[in-house]
C-alpha cells in the first residue's frame, strides 16, 4: 500500500469518525450530566460536555482499524514506536476519561503518567543520542535516555492539559503542531509517524467542528492528555535523523506555544507559594481576555503565535547550517516578542521578578505576598460600593496575618461637608471608622506606620494605619510598599468616587465593622472605639448580597 492511500484512508476515515462520534458523545454526555461546570475560574457560562476526547480516540482507532484491514492485519501498519506510543496514548486516554467521570488528585494523576511514560520510554521509543544545533550530536546511556523521553512525554501531556482552557484552542494548536511534524516526519522518512499526524489531524479537524467559539463540546482530561502524549511521541519519532538519534529542538521549537505558557505557568505558581497543579486564571490565554479581547480573536492571535512556532520547527529539519541559523535567529526574536507581550499583559509574579534581580527585594514569600497584595487593589478597583471595599480589605489583610489595620477618615469627609483646613494645613481630626485586628498591639515593640488617603484636589481624606511588629519591620518594607503603591492609592481613589453611605446603609452590615459618623464621634469621645470587623465566615454573595462590578 502506497503512502498517499495510507494517508488518504487515514484521514477520511479518523474525519468521517470524528464528526458523527463528536455530536453523538456531546448529546449522551449532557444528558447523563457529564458536564464541565461553571464557576468563577472557567471563561464558559452554563455546563459544557467535556467527553470531547472520547470521540477523538475512538476516531484515531477507527482509521488504525481500517489501515490494519486494508493491509491484511500481518504487521502493524505504523511501526514499533509509534505503535508504542499509541499505548501510551491510550493509557493517557484512559487516565483522562477516569479523571473527567470521577476527578484525581493531581499528584496520583501525576504518579500514573509517569508509569506510562516510563514504559514508552522502556519498551517502545528508544533513544540512543541527541543533536542538538550548532552542538553537534550527544550520546545517551539507557538511564539518561529513559528520563529525557519520560521527561518529554509527561510535560508536553500536561502542558496540552493546562492550555485546555478556551474553546478551539488546544484543539488548533494541536492541528499547527500536526502539519509541522508532518513536513519532519516525510523529510526524514518516517511513513507511520507521518501517517499517525494525518489520523490525529483529521480527528482533530472534525472535533474542532463542534469546539470552535462558541464551544458545545470539550476536549476535557481524556483529550488533552491523549493529543498531548500522541504529540510528544509523533515529536520524537519524527525528529529522529538516524535511529534512536533525536533532534530535540525540531518538538520543543514546533510546540513552543503549550511549552512556553506551562514554563511560565510553574513560574508564576512557584512565585506565587501555590502548587504547581493548582489551577487558576493566569494563563496567556486568560490575560489576553482580560485585556478585552473575545475568545474568538484570542484564539486567532495564538494561532497565529503557534503558526510561527511549527513553522520554525518545520524549517529546522533542513541539514543546511545557514537555514538552522536563520531560524533560531527568527525563534529568539519571536521570544523576545512573547517576553514584551508578557510584560505588556502585567505578569505581577514577574515585575516582582524583576525587582528581585534587581536585588530591590529578596525572599520568594516576600515576591509571593506583593503579588497578591497587588492582585488584591486589582480586585478593589472592580468594586463600586464602599462595604464591598472592606470586605475585600478584610479578606486581604487576615489571609497576610496582618496584626491590625485600621481606616481613619477626616470628619469633612464623613459628615459629607466642605473640606477646612487646620493650623497645620491637615485638615478635621480623622476618626476611626474600620479596624481588622489579629493580635493584640497595644504592648511596646509595635510600629504603627500611618499612610495618608489624599484625594485628586491634594485634600486629605483620612489614613490607612497599619500596625507591624518591630522585630520584622525590615522584612515587613517592601510589601508595605506595595500596600503604599497600590492597595492605598486604589483606596483614596474609592472613596473619593464613591463618597462615604448614609448611617442607614451601614447598619444593615455591623459585621464589617464599618462605622457611621454618628458612631464614630461617639466612640471617640467616650474612649470605647475598638471594635474589630473580623473576617466574614460566610460567602461574598451571603454577606453583601448581589455583587456589582464595573
């Protein structure tokens, strides 16, 4: 049998396959609840089917079948590697779908693709060097080839799972990435990886069909993890020169996108004293909705990044010195391009990177706590009522250990009249009307750091007060400078929009411990202010009602 037909049967069939299984899983997982449910990390707004990946493993097979029958079933029409690599990728799938029904903690999740990947690199795809650019070729021993191809196999499956996280995003990656491996696979006469990229690309195509923004269906766990591992072993069969010889760059350049958002993804979690698995809204992909942009042009502008990547990768399979050059002069520009657009999608973790290389700060819990300082008067500036803002204020400061803060504010504020001026140009007294407290600071050996609240007009508001323990008041200088940068001016800036509720409005919510004017001059005049708002039990919706934002 020819390569076109083998290419030919392959795609028609995994496509036919892919496109009548995909709506059919869709249908029968919504109807028995199979769903990706909402909540406030995911982008989509009602419950999804997420066996997406079921059809698209059951189309591969498919196309297998009809290549094995097509050649009478004597040998496996692929290969032994890439026969190897379809058992791991059906263990992956497996992992997946058990994952997607009943959800695994990630470090058991973890433990089992390591067990996959392991056999792989065993029994199935044996690597016996590498070459690498301008290097020239390094040979491995069976210990240190076992772990890069481990290595490889689990991080490019899971960074296939991470970018899972927009719709028809994982999936048109995955198909960018194919075409390029495709170009290396023929140019370096591997048939069965060519043949397994043109089953996995027309499975791909007729998935995306139904998972192209707007999405009515998700790759979930099964598919991510199934697309990611084919995609690593297809790399490494691909990208072999000579037996067991692998040119690592060819893969690690050709999925430079997933490889690139996961390294900055582990980064940020590190920074940040999260675990690595933990999920959150940090990817790029998520920033660039952030910044306004509709899922459908995000997903457009990623594709566009991801072209250049297979394209580079496609490109370094020519022998020729001058075109190795070319392109890894044209990938260190596309870097450089992707480390301003990080800069410009304000990565918090890395500004503070950034200052730490600048030896402004030193701990990583020291990056990690002006991180979410910073990401807390981000949170603030979406608030539009002021017992929100405490709330949030509370929130923040308990979850810091924050001995005590307290907000005073000047009686022209309060008593919502003209601003005037004292001897020493200040302005009224400032009464106390917020306090949270986490321990007792009215013993010696407490700083009491006093940071202004100054309104457009340079006129003084009141005070942010926050109370640290003397023994860490250096280690305590650079987050009180990011409260002083951030948090503080994005509360003067509140309160003077907002101007400060009614008595009324603030007796229906004690347990802030927001008080009205009134209460505020009596307490100050009888000596019993103190009152502690502590940090609300239950949730933002219980406590406030219906949240509003801008």
């Amino acid at each position: 049998m020819t390569a076109n037909i083998q290419y030919s049967i392959a795609f028609l069939v995994s496509l036919a396959t892919s496109l009548s299984l995909t709506r059919f899983v869709g249908s029968h997982a919504r109807r028995f609840g199979l769903v990706d449910p909402v909540d406030d990390r995911k982008i989509h707004t009602e419950p999804i089917p997420r066996l997406g990946g079921v059809a698209l493993f059951c189309a591969v097979g498919l196309g297998i079948f009809a290549l094995c029958l097509k050649s009478g079933f004597q040998t496996f029409p692929l290969g032994r590697p890439m026969f190897s690599a379809l058992l791991g990728g059906a263990g992956m799938f497996t992992l997946g779908l058990y994952d997607d029904l009943r959800p695994m903690r990630a470090r058991y999740k973890l433990l089992v693709q390591v067990g996959i990947a392991a056999a792989v690199a065993v029994f199935g795809i044996r690597l016996t060097g590498i070459t690498l650019p301008f290097l020239g070729e390094f040979a491995l021993g069976p210990w240190s080839a076992a772990i890069i191809t481990g290595v490889w196999l689990v991080g490019v499956s899971n960074a296939f799972n991470l970018i899972d996280g927009l719709d028809g995003l994982a999936g048109g990656v995955a198909l960018l990435a194919l075409c390029a491996l495709f170009i290396v696979s023929v140019l370096f006469g591997h048939i069965g990886a060519a043949v397994t990229t043109v089953l996995l690309a027309g499975a791909i195509i007729g998935f995306l069909r139904y998972n192209f923004p707007p999405a009515s269906i998700f790759l979930g766990d099964s598919g991510s993890l199934f697309v990611g591992f084919m995609l690593a072993g297809i790399g490494l069969v691909a990208s072999q020169k000579t037996a067991g010889n692998v040119s690592l760059i060819i893969p690690t350049v050709t999925l430079g996108l997933p490889i690139l958002d996961t390294a900055l993804t582990i980064v940020r979690r590190f920074l940040r004293l999260q675990p690595i698995f933990s999920p959150d809204r940090g990817h790029i992909h998520h920033r660039l909705l952030g910044r306004g942009h509709s899922p459908r042009n995000v997903a457009f502008l990623l594709y566009i990044a991801c072209a250049l990547f297979s394209t580079a990768g496609a490109f370094l399979a020519y022998p020729a010195d001058s075109v190795v050059l070319l392109v890894v002069m044209l990938s260190m520009m596309c870097l450089v391009g992707l480390a301003l657009l990080i800069q410009r999608l304000g990565f918090i973790e890395f500004q503070e990177l950034g200052r730490l290389a600048r030896g402004s700060i030193s701990p990583r819990e020291t990056i990690g706590r002006n991180v979410r300082f910073r990401e807390a008067s981000t949170r603030l500036a979406e608030l539009d009522d002021v017992r929100g803002i405490f709330e949030a204020l509370s929130v923040v400061f308990a979850d810091e250990q924050i001995p005590r803060a307290e907000v005073r504010l000047q009686r022209w504020f309060l008593n919502r009249r003209p601003f005037v001026a004292t001897s020493d140009g200040r302005g009224d007294d400032e009464l106390p009307v917020w306090t949270m407290s986490c321990a007792e600071t009215d013993s010696e050996g407490w700083w009491e750091i006093v940071l202004p609240l100054v309104g457009a007009d340079e006129r003084r508001m009141g005070s942010l007060v926050i109370w640290e323990e003397g023994q860490s008041y250096a280690a305590s200088l650079s987050h009180l400078h990011v409260i002083s940068e951030h948090l503080r001016i994005q509360l003067q800036q509140k309160l003077q929009l907002l101007g400060w509720p009614e008595a009324e409005e603030l007796a229906r919510h004690p347990e802030l411990g927001i008080l009205p004017f009134e209460k505020a001059v009596g307490a100050e005049n009888t000596g019993e202010f103190g009152h502690r708002a502590r940090r609300p039990t239950g949730s933002f919706q219980d406590l406030l009602g219906p949240k509003r934002t801008k």
